[in-house]
C-alpha cells in the first residue's frame, strides 16, 4: 500500500474528473505553474490499493518541465465508481480505460505513460492493444508476470479474507497496523482508512486475482517500438529487483534503481523518480518534431 506523505495540493496541481465513453474518472492534474504546456503530456496510473495520491509528490516537478501531467483512480478506485462486476477489472477492460483516458488527455497527440506496479500490468494492455499512440512507457515498480514474494502471499490472504470478512476487517487486521506500526501521521491515516473503505470491494477482489495470475507478455512489449523504462527501488518488496532487471533487459528497456526506495519511488524518493522520468520523457521527445499544445 503505497502511502502518500501528505495531502495538500502543490501549486499548479487541481482535482477533477475526465470524461471518457467509459465515464468519468477522479484525477489530479498538473499544469506548469508558469507558461504552457509545451511538451507531450503524461498519464499516471497507481496500483492496486493505490490512487492518484500515490503521485503527489512528483506531479509539480513533473509538470515544470512544460507538460501536462494527469494522476489517475483506476476504475473502482477511491473516487472513480465502478461497477459490481467483476469483469470491469480484469486487465484488458481497465487498459480499455487507459485507451480512453490517453486519447482524452492527447487529444489526438502522443502521451507518456506510467503503471505503478499492478498499473504496469494493466497499462501495458494498452500499450500491447496498439489503440493508441504512445510517446513512451514507463514500467514502474512492476513486473513480466503475476507478483511473487511477500506482496503474492498479502494478495492470497486478500482473496481469501475480502470476500469473506469485509474491507473493515482487512484495515483493522492488516493495514492499520502496518502504517501505526511505520509511524504514519493521523491525518495520513485518516486518507488511508477513507481510501480503502471508497474502494470497490468487487474491484479489489478481481484487481488480486489479476496480479496473482498475470501472464509474461514481454515478447508482445517488444514488437510495439516504442521507448520503455524500467524503474525501481533498490529495495523493492514487489517483484525482486534481479525480476525486473531482467524484464528491462528482455524489453531492450532503460533501467533505472532509485537508491534508497522500496516499492513506491514515487512517495519515497520523489526527487530522483521525478528528475529520472522527466529525462526519458524529453529524450523520447527528441526523436520527434513537439507540438506545441493551444493553452
């Protein structure tokens, strides 16, 4: 669960929803606070017991850099509804969703996109379905396959516990303990608690057996041509790091470490994964002529 340091809004950044023909989805945008947004835009999309928060920390640098940059709640996520179907959350329809979101977000240009750990593996539906033109992608946190280790055994107990005993009993039981335990402010709680309880139990359920049984599609990644990061922690608790290095390897991928991370670069070393981000963006840029986006 990635655990955003605080919640106000930096400046530049603004709540809001996006219209798609799928309907509308919650997100934080992020204009540069000065000039216009120059370069190609970005979408950012959380994992599983994610949201949009999860990349507060980077969206005002991300945004100085002259572009637009948009955070979103996957559908069934904190304030994006969903509905009580489990085949809305399988990872095709949600990469249908980031089909739309991008072309909405584009409008008709290329646009970078970022998949935090399960987001990798929902995004690269849509990267792999070829709907839409990409300018770049970003595998962060995340992994070729369905999620092994500690994250795989939480994933279990999830499946097994949710449907059965509720969301209250998985924040009393597990996630309230591990952020009171990590020292986590009350207020940083409090959206937790709020974030989980907005959740989708239909979505949570069926978001965890994707992730349990994802499988490789690094060949298919290949054939797109498009240019791919890999980012992670150095101690990354997801998919083990060696994992990913090779994913970057077999993907002809840039691989980045962010020293000092875990599972969640973005929260724990905002700076370096906004500065990194930002380089392959301009340099996927610089292959192709920018357009200079109406303000």
């Amino acid at each position: 669960m990635s655990t955003p340091r605080f919640l106000s809004l930096p400046p530049g950044v603004r709540s809001r929803q996006i219209e798609t023909a799928a309907g509308a989805f919650a997100v934080l945008e992020a204009l540069p606070v000065s000039g216009i947004p120059e370069r190609w835009p970005a979408l950012l999309v959380p994992g599983l017991t994610g949201s949009k928060e999860d990349f507060l920390a980077v969206l005002q640098t991300l945004a100085q850099s002259g572009r637009r940059v948009v955070a979103i709640d996957m559908r069934g996520q904190f304030e994006t509804s969903g509905p009580d179907d489990p085949l809305a959350y399988t990872c095709a329809a949600l990469g249908n969703d980031v089909d739309l979101l991008a072309q909405a977000i584009g409008e008709g240009g290329p646009v970078h996109l970022v998949g935090h750990s399960f987001g990798g593996l929902v995004t690269r539906e849509a990267v792999i379905d070829g709907r839409t033109k990409f300018a770049s992608y970003t595998l962060m946190s995340s992994g070729p396959s369905a999620i092994v280790g500690t994250r795989e055994r939480a994933g279990r107990t999830m499946l097994t516990e949710l449907p059965e005993l509720g969301v209250e009993h998985l924040w009393h039981a597990r996630m309230e303990p591990d952020a009171l335990a990590a020292g986590v402010e009350d207020e940083i709680i409090a959206f937790l608690r709020k974030r989980l309880f907005s959740n989708s139990p239909t979505a949570m359920t069926a978001m965890a057996r994707e992730v349990l049984s994802a499988p490789d599609r690094c060949d298919e990644l290949t054939e797109v041509g498009i240019p791919i990061l890999v980012l992670y922690g150095e101690h990354d608790d997801g998919w083990p790091p060696r994992e990913q290095a090779e994913m970057a390897r077999r993907l002809n991928a840039e691989c980045v470490v962010v020293p000092g991370a875990a599972h969640s670069p973005a929260v724990e070393a905002p700076e370096t994964t906004a500065a990194a981000l930002t380089r392959f963006w301009n340099a996927a840029e610089a292959r192709l002529p920018i357009r200079i986006l109406p303000a």
